[in-house]
C-alpha cells in the first residue's frame, strides 16, 4: 500500500476522537515502510495516536530521533529474551547485543530530550525463555515506562487456562485490519486473507464498521453461535483480549487477564 493509499485511511478517520494507529502493516518490521514519517507525521495530524511496535534492529539513532520529534504516543520493542543464548532461540539473530545498544541510545534521547513517548519492551513466554522473565523485568524497569510479558501462542495454546467457557473476541469490537490491498479482514490471525468484510478503498471505514457482516459477526460472538466455517472457530486467542484486572505493587501498576501482564511503572527502581 502505499503512502498516498494509506493517506485515504487516515483522512477518514482525522478529528475523530483519538483513533489508534499502528504504521501500515501488519506482521511485517514497521521500521522497514517506506515514508514512514509522512506515515506518522499524517496519522498525529488528524489528532490521533499512533503505537508501534518493533524489533528494534534497524532502530539506529537518526530513525529514533525522527520518531520521537513525530511524536509517536507508544513505541514498543519486541525482546523476549535475557541473553545472547536465548535471544538466538527465540528471534534466530545474533543481533542482541546491537538491540540494547540501538534501546538504549532511543530511551537515552527521549529521556534527554524530554519527549513524550512512551517505551515499552515486550517478552513473549515460552520453555526456552521462561527461566529470564524475572531478570527481564528486573533490569528493564530501570529503564522504560511499561513491559509487557505474555504466552506464546500456538494453536490451542490457551486451552489449558481455567474458566473455558467461551467468551466474545473484544479484538472485531475495537479493531479494525486491513491488508494491502485495502481489504477488511477478521482480524491479525487471518494470515491468508481467507476473510473479507469490504474494501476501504471502494466502501470506506465507517460503512464497514457499521456494515451488516462485520454486525453479524459480533452478534456470532454475543450470542455465541460462532460458525463451524467462521475463522474463530476453534480459535482461543479471543482470551487475550479479556479485560484486565489491576493491581498496585511498588509504583508499579500491573493490568493482568490469564495470558498477558503490562507492567506500568511510574517510579523508577
């Protein structure tokens, strides 16, 4: 997609109550977009936010400069690891110890610069890491605004939690992904593209938001009567999205469900 296709998308929701962005994409390294700070610079124009997340390897100081100066409201980097070793099993790179220093010199600029956004880490829990998720939190808490830690996801990964009664996916309530082509799909997971409930381009946001498949689909989830074709069948990442509880430790406010922890801290260690 490009800058001027995207910039249909952001138009349509501009000065309309704080829409969230990602960058334009949806699995791919978001620092790799072409134009990214037209990109940028257009979504915080029509006064909404915009939250990225990121690997960080191609992080280097001109990339950082130009993100916090666009004022990006949320910038989160994906870890997932502790040390040379782990970070090789979990990202297959080698590149762990370029990361800290490309995190470090982006929190160093902010911090001197006196801007606003908001830097987070993010480890996804597996056996192969498990073992360092104390030792993350540990060190990272000197240094950035939140971490988030949850479980790796696999197909049926989640069905192993109590309370398995279904409940209805918050993701199609709140979110909205399209490809690159325009198309509305179900949600992140739907790699393939197997789903389509309209094209921006030729239907636009708000007709699809509002559009009968999309009202359909919901009340699926509502009256859980999801069907047997319906990509949500027999998924459980609608777990993910439960509402969180909250709890207060040592400056430190914690925003919790079964499989993802945010670490928000307000007072550094």
């Amino acid at each position: 997609m490009t800058y001027e296709q995207a910039k249909v998308i952001y138009d349509e929701t501009a000065f309309k109550g704080g829409v969230t962005f990602a960058p334009p994409h949806i699995w791919s390294e978001p620092l790799l977009v072409h134009d990214l700070d037209k990109h940028i610079e257009t979504i915080k124009s029509g006064q909404n936010h915009i939250s990225i997340n990121s690997n960080g390897l191609l992080l280097n100081k001109d990339k950082a400069k130009m993100i916090l100066d666009q004022g990006v409201d949320s910038f989160f980097i994906s870890i997932d690891a502790f040390s040379t070793e782990s970070y090789k099993l979990t990202r297959d790179s080698d590149e762990y110890e370029l990361l800290l220093d490309n995190l470090h010199v982006f929190i160093n600029l902010r911090n001197a610069g006196g801007y606003k956004t908001r830097i987070g880490v993010s480890f996804v829990s597996s056996e192969s890491n498990r073992h360092e998720i104390t030792s993350f939190r540990n060190y990272w808490s000197a240094y950035v605004d939140v971490i988030r830690i949850n479980e790796e996801y696999s197909a049926n990964s989640f069905n192993t939690f109590q309370n398995t009664k279904r409940q209805p996916c918050l993701s199609i309530f709140d979110n909205m992904v399209i490809n690159h082509k325009g198309d509305v799909i179900f949600c992140c997971l739907d790699e393939a593209f197997q789903t389509n409930l309209g094209n921006v381009f030729n239907d636009g946001i708000e007709s699809i938001w509002n559009g009968d498949l999309l009202s359909q689909l919901r009340n699926r989830h509502l009256n859980n009567s999801i069907l047997e074709k319906d990509l949500c069948s027999g998924c459980d990442v609608w777990r993910l999205f439960m509402p969180y509880k909250t709890i207060h430790e040592n400056g430190v406010t914690i925003n919790y469900n079964d499989l993802i922890k945010f670490y928000n801290i307000y007072e550094k260690p």
